[in-house]
C-alpha cells in the first residue's frame, strides 16, 4: 500500500470510527446488520475495536452458501463481540414455497423480491424492533441504485436512523483494511464473488463486470436490491408491479401476525 494511499485509509478509518461513536451517543440502542460481506467485516473489526455497545446481528435466509456458515463460525471464534442469528418465520417460508415453488423466485422479479422479503425483510424487521439506529456496510459506488445514500438519514420504513459508515470507501479500502488488520472474510471472495447473498441468487464474476452483476444475474441492474435498503431504491421496487407485490406482502405480514398471536398464546 502506497504511503498516500495508507493516509487516506486511515482518514477513512477515523471517520468511519466518530460515525459509530455517533451512533452509539445520539441514537441508542444501535445495532449493525452483518451480512458477513467483506465491508460488513471491516465494521465488525471496527465496532469489536472501537465501540462495543453496538450489537451485532445477520440473518440466516435458509439458502446461504457453506462458506457463509463457515464466516459465521468464525467470528464466533475470533471476536467475543456476539453475533446474533436470526431466522425467517417458518410459515411465511411455506407459505411462499406453496404459492411459487422452492425456487419460484426465477420465475419474475415480483417472485425473487417476495422471497427477500420472506427471508430477509421480516427477520430484518424484528431484529431492529425497539432500537434507535442501524449500521450497514453499504458503499456508495456498489451500485447504480445506492448512488444517493447518505451517510446517516432517517429510515422511514424501519422507523430509526440508518447509519452508513463506509459510505465513501472503495473497494480497495476494504480490502486494504482486511489485508491491514488480519480481518476474517468469506472465502467465496477468492473465488470471484465480490458481493454475496443467498447461493441460488449469486454467482461469479469475471474480470471487468461489476461488482454486483452476480447478484440476481437475470435481472436488469436497476431491479437488484432484495427490500433491506428500501427507501433508496423505492422506484425498482416500484417497476416491478407493484401492486401485486404489495397484496402479497400484506399477505405475508397477515400471516406473521397470526403466528405471532398465537406464540404468545401459548407463551
């Protein structure tokens, strides 16, 4: 790393640092969504250095590579910062299944967002009921559709703020920092992944590609975002027929109630 290049990291290091110390002082309770992507790593090194009252959570969708599962064992291993998993609700996954098939998310963009929405959106919701912010890893030159992301706005679908801290790194400042640090990554990186998901939806890249063109590879580019990050990528969410994916999400919602209600029936 260049001498001007390792000035400009630590800069970066620095400002990410007094974002999540501002978190932690205006907004508490704050807690950082780990996708166990390679800048997701770098906030848990940061925050596991830095500013431990951040809680740390990801979401298990069921359809994760092993080398997903095998990151995850190794945080457990290398930070004593806990790592909380958490599941989709196991009607709303049946129900999808018996609508439009185990892998029915090919069929239409309409079916590929109600699955991000069974298996990411709803977990997601629960896991930042009763706190005052959210961190993610999001960078603005990912993709076409996070190209208006600030570093810290009011997530109105969610109901918190939503920090941004590596909003302004680049690709080569991530891995820098994991070069730097000795950061544990998921090893689908080696193998030409450069953004990660769930493993039906995600493949390789070859050299020149964007970084997200394995991402939903059969969809157009202003489509792919699965709902975690809504507000910034509402008119993708729009086109892709709306109204139908509304009644389907408010069926889902409909049936999370239900088994909500009757947990606590039974609690």
């Amino acid at each position: 790393m260049s001498t001007d290049h390792s000035k400009e990291l630590d800069r970066k290091i620095a400002d990410a640092i007094a974002v999540l110390r501002r978190a932690a002082s205006e907004f508490a309770p704050v807690v950082f969504a780990n996708s166990l992507g390679a800048e997701d790593m770098v906030l848990t090194d940061l925050i596991a250095r830095h500013q431990r009252d951040i809680r740390m959570f990801s979401l298990d969708t069921g359809r994760l590579p092993k080398e997903t599962y095998d990151l995850i064992q190794e945080v457990g291993q290398q930070y004593t910062l806990p790592l909380q998993v958490y599941f989709p609700n196991n009607a709303l996954v049946e129900e999808y299944v018996s609508r439009h098939g185990i892998n029915g998310f090919y069929d239409s963009v309409e079916n590929r967002k109600g699955c991000c929405f069974v298996r990411k959106v709803e977990p997601l919701r629960r896991a930042l009921a009763g706190n005052g912010a959210w961190i993610t890893g999001m960078r603005r030159d990912q993709a076409v559709t996070r190209g208006t992301l600030e570093v810290s706005s009011f997530d109105a679908d969610n109901g918190l703020q939503k920090f941004n801290p590596l909003l302004e790194w680049s690709h080569k400042d991530v891995w820098a920092y994991i070069r730097l640090y000795d950061v544990p990554y998921n090893k689908l990186h080696d193998q030409f992944y450069p953004s990660l998901g769930c493993a039906p939806c995600t493949r390789s890249v070859t050299p020149g590609e964007d970084i997200r063109a394995g991402r939903w590879w059969w969809e157009d580019p202003e489509n792919k975002e699965c709902g975690l990050h809504v507000g910034h990528a509402r008119k993708a969410v729009q086109g892709a027929s709306s109204t139908s994916l509304q009644a389907s999400r408010e069926r889902i919602i409909e049936i999370a109630a239900q088994a909500g209600a009757q947990q606590e029936a039974s609690a």
